[in-house]
C-alpha cells in the first residue's frame, strides 16, 4: 500500500510538533517546508525527527526544504506559516501579515499538490482559512481550517480537572469562531454520557467556559515569547488522520458553509465528517433561541473579519 504524504508548510512551533505527533502516529512520509532565510531549519528538525524513528519504532520518510518541490502530490497539506502573537495581541492582529503569507502558500499547494486535502492553522484562523480557500482555489470541501478540535479539547481538559474523570470521558460540542468567539454548547456537553449540566454547576460550567474561551490567551501570556503548540497540532494531526485513514470522525472544523445554518458562504466552525475527501458532511444539530444569538454573534465577527481582508 503506498503511504500518505504529508507537507507541513510552516516549520515553527506548530509545523515541527504536527510532524513529530504525525509521525508517531505513523501517518505517512513528512515533509517539513520554511522559507528560503531560515534554509537548514526544516532539514534540521526532519532529520533530528527521522533520527528519533529507531527509538520510537516509526517508519516514515522525514524530509525539511525550503521549496515546495519536494512536496508534489501530497495527500495533506498544514498550513502554519505566518507569525504567532504575543503577549497582549489577539489573533486578529495578525491579519495583514499572515494574510499576505498564507496567500502565497495557498498558491503553491495547489500548484504541486492540486488533488490535496488542506488544513490551515495560521491565524486569526477563520479569515485564514477564508485566504487559503480564495487563494488555491480549491474545492470547498479539501479546505477545512483547525479550531474547533483545539478548542473543545482545552474545554475537555478543564471539565475533566473538574469532574475529576478521564479526559477521554468527556466529549463536547462547540460551534462557531476561534478562542474569544467560540460557542460552547452546554447541552451538548457530556461525561460518561451523563450531561455535563448534572456534574458542574452552572456558575462554574460559566468559569470553565470563559477560560476555554482564553486558553489561547493563557498560554501566550505564560509563554511570553509565542503562542500554543503542542495542543494545536495534536488537534490538527486528528483531523489528518482522519483525512489519511478515512476515519469518517466528526469532529467540529472550520468548514465552508453556504445554506447550512444560513451562514451564506463563510467558514465556520461546525460539526462535520471528515474523511479522504476532506469535509463529507457538515452536520447541522438543533440550536435553542440563546444557543442560536451566540453563534450569529460568532458568525457575524468572522464575517467582518473576512470583510477585511484583500484576497
Ligand atoms: N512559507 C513557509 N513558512 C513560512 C512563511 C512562508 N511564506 N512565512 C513564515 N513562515 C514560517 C516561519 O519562518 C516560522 O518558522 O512559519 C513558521 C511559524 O512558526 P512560529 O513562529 O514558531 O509560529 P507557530 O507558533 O508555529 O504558529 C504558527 O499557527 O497557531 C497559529 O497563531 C499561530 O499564526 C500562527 C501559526
């Protein structure tokens, strides 16, 4: 069976920790690209990362450039590239910049790997993604941006700190924009199966939700020089799995969404089946009255922020 090619666009934080989670997992071939000013940083963390496959007992071919030769026909594309934030700024700062930069890799994705499914990560993720989409002009259902697994698994970890259960038996919903924007959804929310609403207190389901809503901004000011990692590529190396094997997970992403939830032609965060062909299946699940302003909310900041944008 030929194995799954995977290029990481970015070799940072994030894109050298995708490669590193996507290669334990055995996922494919790697390929880890930065720009031609940092040559050697890519090849060097590849091979470090190749070097470390006896050890943990992986077979992938691990390769660093600075070109998008060596990326020709991948099945799977991540795209980190672009600059991180810093202590006081929100991803929306980052606009201008990691506009022009997603742009220009959109580009050459879709120039040497034209059939490949794309995951972005740049931020501000939702407007990211929007750029990825213009840019490649690929179909809508090969480019899915990562926010909504990040953020659901910050919103796991603290709900299983509280009930003082396995991160693995909380399983939850969310919907909507990146971090600050993102909209919890409570009645969705379960532990063992049993709803959340009947182990947590409502005060403090609203504390749990207000610092899943921050995590981003928490880690960044413990960080000081950077934003999150390990946590954001995990979240997208499960959706490359997902991609890679088929799983048919649902998992909630940034996908394109024309009539579902009315949203008219925006990515946004929502439940979909992710699968070979990228998005399968958006899922549209039931809103209340208050569960419906949030998301419009949500919705209605990340279409001004794609307003700004010049694609
Ligand atoms: N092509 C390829 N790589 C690029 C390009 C480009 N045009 N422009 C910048 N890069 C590279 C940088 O050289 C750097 O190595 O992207 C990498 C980004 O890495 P970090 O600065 O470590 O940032 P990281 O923490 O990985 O975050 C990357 O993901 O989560 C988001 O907000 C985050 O937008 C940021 C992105």
């Amino acid at each position: 069976m030929r194995r799954a090619k995977i290029s990481i666009i970015g070799a940072g934080n994030v894109g050298a920790t995708a490669a590193h989670w996507a290669a334990s997992k055995e996922l494919g071939d790697i390929v880890l690209v930065d720009i031609p000013a940092v040559e050697g940083m890519p090849q060097g963390k590849a091979l470090d990362l190749y070097e470390s496959s006896p050890i943990e007992g992986f077979d992938s071919r691990i390769i660093g450039a600075t070109s998008y030769e060596p990326t020709a026909n991948s099945d799977v594309v991540i795209v980190t590239a672009g600059v991180a934030r810093k202590p006081g700024m929100s991803r929306d700062d980052l606009i201008n910049i990691n506009t022009g930069i997603v742009k220009t890799v959109a580009e050459n994705v879709a120039r040497h790997s034209p059939n490949a499914v794309m995951i972005v990560v740049s931020n501000p993720l939702d407007a990211m993604v929007y750029v990825a989409w213009k840019a490649s002009g690929f179909p809508t259902k090969r480019v899915i941006g990562q926010a909504g697994v990040l953020d659901t698994a910050r919103f796991r970890s603290f709900l299983a700190q509280e009930v003082g259960c396995s991160v693995e038996d909380v399983q939850a919903l969310l919907l909507g924009g990146h971090g600050d924007d993102m909209v919890p959804l409570a009645r969705y929310t379960f532990a063992g199966g049993i709803p959340i609403t009947q182990l947590v207190k409502k005060d403090r389901l609203e504390e749990i939700i207000k610092r899943a809503r921050n995590g981003g901004a928490e880690i960044v000011q413990l960080l000081k020089t950077g934003s999150a990692y390990y946590a954001p590529a995990a979240a997208t190396v499960q959706m490359a799995e997902a991609v890679v094997r088929d799983k048919k997970r649902i998992l909630p992403c940034a996908a394109y969404c024309d009539k579902e939830y009315g949203i008219g032609g925006y990515f946004v965060g929502v439940p979909v089946v992710l699968g070979t062909d990228g998005v399968e299946r958006i899922i549209e699940v039931e809103l209340d009255a208050e569960e419906r302003k949030m998301f419009q909310n949500s919705v209605d900041h990340v279409k001004e922020l794609v307003k700004s944008v010049k694609v």
